[in-house]
C-alpha cells in the first residue's frame, strides 16, 4: 500500500491528493539497495532549476533517506507540484518482468516536455492504456518522420550484431538513467556503440530492449500487430546482471 507525504519542513504524512506535477523521480528500492540515486537526485534537481531555482529541494532530497524501508521491494517516486509543493510517494514495486510485448504509437510523439519527467505523466498512462488495448505492456513513441524515440516509461536500445545501438543524446527523449549505465558499462567492456534514429523496419529480427529504473532491461518478446518479428534476448540476462552489481 502507498504512503504520500508532503514537506513543510520535513516530511509529514498526508491524505491529500497531488496536484499536477512539474517534475517528477522515480527509482527502485531492494532490500534498501538502488541503483546510482545520485544520478536520479541530479536529474530532479536539474530539472527543476530549469523551472527557476531548487529552493527547499535539496534538504527535502536528503531527508528522503529517513523515509526509505530497510526491506523489501518499492518504487519511490518525488513530485515538485506546479505550486512549487513537494510530495513523496512510497509505492510498493511490482515484480520485474525481463520481457515486455511492445506496441507502436499511431501517431507521432504528442509530448511537449519529452525530455523532462513529470508534467506528461497522464499522457504516458494513456498510452501504455492504448498499448493493453492492443495486448502490449509498453507504448513505443515515434517522430513526425515515423522514426523511433521511446517508449512511454522506457528508455530504446537495441542490437545490431556485435553493436549497441541507442538514440542520439540531444534527440527529444528523456534522459534515461539505466539507458545511461548500459551504454557506460558497454563503454568500458569495449562494446561498440551506435547512436542512430531508426525506422520500425530496422529493429525486424533484432534483439530489442526497453529499459527503466523499475524493471531493469526488458527484452521485446513481441511486436503486437507490427508485422515486425522479435530477436532472441541472448544478451539481456548477462547485460542485467551487470546493471543488478551497481546496487548499492
């Protein structure tokens, strides 16, 4: 069951619902281990300065730790409200899934903040919705040109041969944490890398990976309804485990 709090000086208990949210972080809780914090802390803060200053944030980050279980499996999540207010969701974390059925968006990406987390959260929700309809778990985003992005909670990597491929940095995607790790542990095992914008038919027969704080990697078992078929994960398993070793 989730706890909401909000901070007036400290984080205090609280029944009220949020309002609409201008930044938002979310990352995994096992055990009372995550992986790189720092990385989502800077990402929050950062983003929040672009709305005009961080104010109380950075204490409230910090006092966040009081607040962390000692045990168990959960998916925090902090909000900087559009009235500057700040809440903390402590929100019990679903099974990891390794595999995910993939669906792409018929229409271009409808963000207008791609790259900031937060104030498009109902836009994503809907999504993912429409990707159930069609017997997915994620929605994968494209451009105006039907060149791929995203998707709605996960960051795109893909194999072709011996390279990881991803999308440019400077391309209108949020700046994904795991999606950031993967390509710095390829970096330093000396796996080549390949940015590049690529068309749906170009991930045909791939090994294809979604991947986000909560669950790690996702390999796509499935296209729904693409005509595109999915590559074996033969990577995915080893890749994970070198993500579940920077727990900390």
């Amino acid at each position: 069951m989730s706890t909401l709090y909000r901070w007036n000086g400290e984080w205090e208990e609280s029944e009220r619902p949020a309002g609409a949210v201008a930044v938002a972080d979310s990352w995994l809780l096992e055990e009372a281990r995550t992986t790189r914090l720092d990385l989502h802390r800077e990402r929050f803060l950062s983003s929040a300065a672009e709305l005009g200053g961080v104010g109380e944030l950075e204490p409230a980050w910090d006092a966040l730790a009081a607040l962390m279980p000692q045990s168990g499996r959960w998916f925090p999540r902090i909000n900087l409200l559009a009235d500057g207010q700040l809440t903390f969701a402590l929100r019990p974390a679903p099974q990891r899934a390794s595999s995910v059925v993939a669906w792409l968006v018929d229409q271009p990406d409808p963000r207008v903040l791609p790259r900031r987390k937060g104030p498009e959260l109902e836009l994503l929700d809907e999504l993912r919705g429409q990707a159930r309809e069609h017997g997915a778990g994620e929605a994968v985003l494209s451009d105006s040109e039907g060149l791929l992005l995203e998707g709605a909670y996960s960051s795109l990597l893909w194999w072709e041969g011996e390279t990881l491929c991803a999308v440019p940095d400077d391309a209108p995607v949020l700046p994904g944490i795991t999606r950031r790790l993967l390509l710095e542990i390829a970096v330093e095992d000396g796996t080549n890398v390949r940015y590049k914008h690529p068309a749906p038919r170009e991930l045909d027969g791939c090994e294809v990976w979604l991947v986000g704080s909560l669950h790690g990697i996702r390999a796509v078992s499935q296209w729904a309804g693409e005509g595109l078929q999915a590559g074996a994960a033969t990577r995915a398993p080893a890749w994970q485990q070198r993500l579940d070793q920077l727990q900390g």
